[in-house]
C-alpha cells in the first residue's frame, strides 16, 4: 500500500506550487462533475476558485485554457448565484 500524502496547506502555497494546486483542484472539480456528484463538485469548485483568485496574472495565463474556461463560464452557468442552492439532507 503507497504511502499517505502529506497535507499541503493552501494558505501557505506560492509561485508555482500555487498555480500547480489551483489546476489539480480544477481537474477534480471537472472530473467530479463529470460523475455527477455535484455536491462534491461544488466544494471542490469553491476551493479551486479560492487559490485561482490568488494568482497574479502571469500565473493566470500559465493555467490551460480549457481550465480556465470551465471554471469561469461553464461551471458558472450550473453552480453561479443565479441557481437554485441546494438542497440539504435530511
């Protein structure tokens, strides 16, 4: 069994680490939308948007577009404000 991956910490991420975590998050976000798992989706947008904010506009422009594009346009359009929230369990 492969060893545990340690913890990275968001908060404390800069240069290109930052930019590398931003698309790997994105990535899961995309992939747990394609599963239709919107729940899981959501949390993982929300944090991907969190560190992409944190960018500067070179390291904005080394994200691949198609990133880019799902997590300003696309993704918007199924889980922006103008959405109905969901709904809690129970």
């Amino acid at each position: 069994m492969p060893a545990k991956k340690d913890k990275i910490d968001p908060a404390t991420l800069t240069g290109n680490a930052l930019r590398k975590e931003a698309c790997r998050r994105i990535r899961m976000a995309r992939s747990r939308w394609k599963d239709h798992n919107n729940a899981a989706c959501r949390a993982e947008r929300e944090k991907a948007l969190a560190l992409y904010e944190k960018l500067d506009a070179a390291q904005r422009e080394k994200v691949p577009q198609e990133l880019r594009v799902w997590l300003r346009y696309r993704s918007e359009k199924y889980f922006g404000p103008q959405r109905t929230p969901p709904k809690g369990r129970g």
